[in-house]
C-alpha cells in the first residue's frame, strides 16, 4: 500500500467491531506500531522523546477509559489497545547552559509537542496500513492517567489514542482548500 493509500483510508473512528484478537496478536501488532514509529519518527536533535503507554488488559483499558471525560469513553469500546501519548518535558527545543536548561527559541516545550505529533502521525499510519483504526483524544485527566500507568513526572501526557477495527465506514469530512492553507511566494 502506498503512502497516499494509506493516508487517504485513515479516518478518526469512533465505533470499533471486536477484532477477536488475543493478548498476545495485540500486544505484536501494538509493538509493531511502536517499532515502526521509534526507528523513524523525526525529532529535534535526535533526542526521541516521544514515549508510549499501552493499556491492553481489561482492567488498564478500564483505567485509561476512567480517565477520559464521559462523551469519550464510549468511543473506547471493542478498543484492541489504548496508547497514552507522552513526551519527555525539558529536551527537544533545549540546550545546557552553565549546567541549567536554556530554551533554544521562544517555544520550549512546544518542541516536545511538535515531535511528539510527528511520532503520533506515523502512528495512526502505520495503524492504518496493518488494518486498524485510531482516535486521538485530547480531553483527558492526565494526573489519572499519571497514576494507572506509573508516567513519570519529567513526562508530558497528550493524548489517548484508541485503537481498534471500524464497524463501519466513515465519511471523510470536508477539508479546506489549498488556497485556503497554502501562501507561495
């Protein structure tokens, strides 16, 4: 499948089917995904500061989905995995100064953000290419996440991204025109 293919298949999905895959046919496919975005996710200065937390049993699905706000938490059923989005706060977009850390430009930790999004677009592709669907969620409560997964405090908690099989087939919305987004000069 080529790029365009898979990027124009890949929808934000909001009802999964049950995939009838075992623990351990997730658990590969979610390591696949994962494998595939550290060995190629770009990153300021190399420093890979994007980290992942996959919630797979029952109970840790039924703790990360606790920790979504109410109208999110029914677009987690039949999720084959729930992947908590992080990044390393303090890295991408700084440098050592005298032994303190120095902010590179105006946007600091934005840095982390902006790489972690990268890493997270591979993601929802690589997703897609193996057959699965995902859904970013943004609304969270990231201090229970913090707690149900033992992240660490130097981490920045994004998103959850459910991952699943559509049930059925969603419409692509609308998308803005190129003259819309684009200015050439």
């Amino acid at each position: 499948m080529t790029l365009d293919e898979v990027a124009s298949k890949r929808r934000s999905v909001r009802h999964f089917k049950d995939a009838g895959l075992s623990f351990d046919e997730r658990k590969s496919k979610i390591e696949e995904i994962i494998s595939f975005v550290s060995e190629n996710a770009p990153s300021w200065k190399n420093s890979q500061t994007h980290r992942y937390y996959v919630a797979l049993s029952d109970d840790k699905i039924a703790s990360v989905t606790n920790a979504l706000v109410e109208r999110n938490r029914p677009k987690c059923t039949n999720a084959v995995a729930l992947i908590v989005s992080c990044f390393e706060k303090n890295v991408s977009g700084f440098s050592k100064s005298e032994e303190k850390l120095v902010p590179d430009n105006e946007c600091g930790n934005e840095w982390g953000a902006y790489d972690l999004g990268l890493s997270d677009s591979l993601l929802l592709l690589k997703a897609r290419e193996l057959g699965f669907d995902t859904l970013i969620m943004g609304l969270r409560d990231s201090a229970a996440l913090k707690s149900a997964l033992k992240i660490p405090e130097s981490q920045e908690v994004m998103a959850v991204i459910s991952v699943g099989m559509r049930s059925d087939e969603p419409v692509k919305p609308g998308r803005k025109t190129l003259e819309d987004i684009l200015k050439i000069f």
